[in-house]
C-alpha cells in the first residue's frame, strides 16, 4: 500500500514548509528545496529532520 494521495497533497516539509514529492519507487518523500529525503517506513511517512537525509 502506497501514500494516501490525499495526505501527500498536504505533507510538507518540516524545516522549509516546501511540499514533497514520491522518490526512490515510494520508499521517500523529498523536498525539492533544501533537498532532505524522508523515509516511508510502514506505509507511514516519517516526517523528522532527524530520520531524514540530504540529497543533492
């Protein structure tokens, strides 16, 4: 099961407010600002600066 596309037309990103998009096959979300990729782990976006990684 996939990201519910009514929560990924609300998700943002915690530090930019910048909306995210599906990345590496839906195992992310990534900002297209400052970059960060959050993982999916369990069909559950894991929306923490933490959890996240930068990708350039």
């Amino acid at each position: 099961m996939a990201v519910d596309p009514e929560l990924l037309a609300i998700l943002a990103c915690p530090e930019c407010k910048t909306p995210v998009t599906l990345v590496h096959n839906g195992a992310g979300l990534k900002c297209a600002t400052c970059m960060r990729v959050y993982p999916i782990k369990d069909d559950i976006p894991v929306m923490l600066l933490d959890e996240a990684t930068v990708e350039a």
